[in-house]
C-alpha cells in the first residue's frame, strides 16, 4: 500500500498542509489547528479540487482562523498532531508485537501490531496520567462530595458528564490533551453537578466553594476542541 504523502501548498497567501493518504475513496477534509489549516484527502484528489474546495470553504476558515482552537482528536496516521497536557507532539506509529506509548523528544511513539492496539496503548497512557492528576485534585478539595463512581470514556463532544441519580462521574480520555488547569476545571465541573443538576447561579456557586479559581481553568479549556 502505498506510504501517506504531505505537501505545502499555498491558498491565498496562506501556507495549507496537505496529507494525501493511500484510502481508495476520494475524501476531502479540512481542519484548523491554531493557525494552521490542515487538509487530509486522498492520494487521487486532483490538486486544482483540493483550491475549490478551499475557496467553498474560505468563509468558514477565516471564522476558526481568527478564533483559533487546538482540537485534540487525531487520525491514526503518522505526522498528526498529539497533545499532552498542553504540549504537541507529532505522532509516529510503529508496527511492534506489543503496544505502548512514549513521548520522546517532541515525538508520541506507538507501538503495537495494529491501530487497535494503538488507540488502546493512547488510552491506557491517557488513564495513567489522569488517575494521578484526579487522585490529586481529590486530595485538594475543601470537603468531602461523597461517594461517587469514576470511569473513562472516549467523548466526541463534551470533555465529561456527570450522571447525578446514581452519583457517576464519566472523564473523555482526550481530556489528557489540554493543561492542568483546564483538566482540574473539568472534573470539578462534574463533581459540582454531583450537587447541581444544571448551570444557573446555584451551579457557579457551588464549583466555586469546590475551586475559587475555576475560571482559569475554564478559559484555558475553551481553546480547546475534541473534533
């Protein structure tokens, strides 16, 4: 099969990096990751469809363009952009018989005999890490939220929620992406709804005997996106 080609091309004075995968059905994405516009399509997208489509899509660019977001879901191809914890990293995939994960350099490294074993090497790397910071945030607090369960989930458009009648907390795993900060707001926006059920005053209230500083938190999470 052949190999993932990329390529800089240039649309209106802008600089677009294209990724041309070995898929057989003719796709055309378009992603903007801070500054960056990023194009995936597949290897037999003529190039002069790849600035059509650009130009169809020119006022939806410029909108992310000027409010820039850094979205943490990746493909699973080499070259895509992998954050931890507020850093990016570029990921590399390794075919092994065993998977795991290292971050090396400004590289994430996985191994593993498929893409399967892959996601489940990022996930289990994404527990690891959020286990620590959450037992810490845990130990942080002012008093005591009661019993609760707390289980991980992969989220397409929420970073958590919290299913209150049965006192259950679920985290999205991509929430390893973003700082400290933001991570510690998440979780202490769930466990605030272990007591509140909505987002009125009572809510903000309530999180802010659980965190004075949520806001920090909650700004630094808005520069962030899943998708």
């Amino acid at each position: 099969m052949p190999a993932d080609k990329s390529l800089i091309i240039i649309w209106k004075g802008r600089q677009v990096q294209v990724t041309r995968t070995a898929a057989r059905r003719n796709s055309l994405t378009v992603k903007i990751d801070g500054d960056r516009i990023l194009v995936r399509t597949s290897l037999r997208y003529p190039t002069d469809a790849i600035y059509d489509f650009l130009n169809r899509k020119e006022s939806w660019i410029m909108k992310h363009l000027e409010n820039p977001k850094i979205r943490v879901a990746f493909e699973w191809a080499n070259g895509q952009d992998v954050y931890i914890l507020g850093r990016r990293y570029t990921l590399r995939l390794m075919y092994a018989p065993r998977g795991k994960l290292e971050l090396r350099d400004d590289d994430c490294i996985i191994y593993g005999p498929s893409e399967k074993s892959w996601q489940n090497a990022y996930r289990k790397h994404a527990e690891g890490i959020l286990d620590v910071l959450l037992d810490e945030f845990r130990r942080q607090l002012r008093y005591d939220v009661g019993d609760y369960t707390l289980k991980y989930r992969f989220y397409s458009s929420r970073w958590g929620c919290c299913f209150w009648k049965r006192r259950e907390i679920l985290i999205n795993y991509y929430c390893v992406a973003m700082p400290v900060e933001a991570i510690k707001y998440i979780f202490y926006h769930e466990l605030a709804h272990l007591e509140v059920n909505n987002h009125q005053k009572e809510f903000y209230d309530h999180l802010s005997q659980l965190d004075p500083d949520y806001r920090t938190g909650m700004k630094i999470s808005r520069s962030y996106i899943i998708q």
